[in-house]
C-alpha cells in the first residue's frame, strides 16, 4: 500500500491529485476540512499560516499510520498562496509573513514531521514540493511569491545533501507545475494592475486557454512521483510529462 500525505486536498491541483492517487491511501491535510471517505483515507485540518498549531500537530498527522516495510510513503506539499501580489514599496510585514508561513515554513515543517516520524521505516520514503517558474525568474508584484518559491527550492537543495549525509533513504524533488486553471489564476486576475503589471498577459492565458486543467497537471504529478527513477533528479517539469 501506498500511503500519500497531501495538502491543499480540497481545492485546485490538490484536489486533482486526490483524484488522481485514487490507487492509494491519502492522508489528507488542509485548512479547510474535507471529508474522510473511499478516498480519502484520514483528514486532518489546520490552518498553514499558524507556524505554532502546525508544529503541535505535525506529530499527530504523520502517526495516524503505521506502514510497513512492503508499504510506501510519500509527502506531496501542494498548498501554496500567491498573495500578496503588490510592489515591495506597498507590501506589509504580515503580509509577508502570512505569505512565507504557508509556502515556505508549512511545507518545511511537514518535511521535518515526515523524516523524523518515518527515520527507522525501511520501505520506499518519497517528498514533493510543488514550486513555480516564479522562483526562477522575476514577475513585478510578485516579490514575495516568487522568493517563497525561491526559498522552497533551496530548501529542497539542502534537503537533497541532508538525506544523504544522514542516511536517510529519502527520495525527493520539486515539481514545476505550468500555469494551472484553478483558483490561483482567478486571484492573479483579479488583481490591481499597477501592483502587476503583467496582468494582461494573465488574462490572455485564461482566453487563449493556455492554462491546462489541473487534472491533467495532477496526472503528470503522479507519473513524476510514481516514476522508478524518481529523485534521480532534483526538479521535474510538468511539460516533459504531458
Ligand atoms: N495555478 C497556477 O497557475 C500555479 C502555477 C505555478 C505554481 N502553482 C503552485 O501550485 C500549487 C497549487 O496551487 P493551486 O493552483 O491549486 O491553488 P489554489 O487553487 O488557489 O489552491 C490553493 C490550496 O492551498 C490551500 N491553502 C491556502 N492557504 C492555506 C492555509 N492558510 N492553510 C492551509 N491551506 C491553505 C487552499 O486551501 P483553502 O481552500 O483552505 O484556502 C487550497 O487547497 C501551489 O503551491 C501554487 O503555488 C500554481
């Protein structure tokens, strides 16, 4: 069996990839709650953006299974804000704050539950972050979102150096996910065009349809995460799997 602990469960890419890791046990774990069913194995709730409720009950989370040595575990960090999407000049310290708390220190301190928790499990141990080609290059009113994407990957980079000095048996990666028809995009076009610039070409995306469905990322999420070789790189692309 393969057990999957996933965010954002409830809505967009998360949710497609619920669907989509119908072959194994999810451990959903969102803000919003979502139901337990034939799907979803185990729902836990809790607020990203409070650094404070997440440590306590990071434990709980990665407890409620007990795999075996035949079973798999993977962690999928797919929860993530854009906000606030403003020039620096405007951006307030909460602002900031709320943003890194929810893209950079909630998927960092599951990563930490997940090694820590799954140390002596000898079967196969698998860890996603979903980034963004934000964290590559620059976008105006962006500055938070793309440092937090930024900062996710060389969280990653770092990761990939502890697991194997510390003889961790942990595979991961980051996945870059192309822009995705969900609820992310409804926020960047609704936002103020002199805090983005780029705002036409957002709008463009969603009438040229050049956003693909989440479904479909989702589907290339599990075939990246699934792949025999996974981990032999250290960031996959959604493009090379569509
Ligand atoms: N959409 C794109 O074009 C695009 C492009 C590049 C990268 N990405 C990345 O892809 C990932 C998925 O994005 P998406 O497009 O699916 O976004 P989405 O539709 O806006 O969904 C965001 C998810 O994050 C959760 N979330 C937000 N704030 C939270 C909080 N405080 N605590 C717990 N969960 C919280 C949301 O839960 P609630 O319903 O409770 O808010 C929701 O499940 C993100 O990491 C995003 O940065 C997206």
């Amino acid at each position: 069996m393969r057990y999957v602990f996933l965010t954002g469960t409830n809505r967009g890419l998360g949710q497609a990839a619920a669907e989509t890791f119908k072959d194994s046990k999810i451990i959903s774990i969102t803000r919003s709650s979502v139901e337990e069913s034939e799907n979803i194995h185990k729902a836990f709730s809790v607020d990203f953006s409070n650094a404070d409720a997440m440590e306590k009950f990071i434990p709980e989370i990665f407890n409620s299974v007990e795999p075996d040595e035949t079973d798999e575990v993977y962690l999928l960090n797919v929860a993530g804000i854009v906000d606030p999407v403003k020039s620096v000049s405007n951006i307030s310290a909460e602002e900031m704050m709320k943003n890194y708390t929810v893209n950079v220190v909630a998927p960092t301190l599951l990563i930490q539950g997940f090694i820590n928790r799954f140390k002596t499990f000898g079967g196969e141990k698998r860890i996603v972050t979903v980034t963004s080609g934000a964290a590559r290059g620059p976008v105006e009113g962006w500055s938070i979102y793309c440092s937090s994407k930024a900062a996710v990957n060389m969280i990653h980079s770092v990761l990939d150096k502890e697991n194997i000095s510390q003889k961790n048996n942990i595979k991961s990666a980051v996945f870059y996910p192309g822009v995705i028809d969900t609820g992310m995009q409804e926020t960047i076009r609704a936002s103020d065009i002199n805090e983005f610039p780029d705002l036409g070409r957002f709008k463009e995306y969603k009438e040229n349809k050049v956003l693909r469905r989440a479904e479909e990322v989702a589907a290339a999420l599990h075939t990246v995460v699934t792949l025999d070789d996974f981990g032999s790189e250290a960031s996959y692309d959604v493009k090379d799997y569509v």
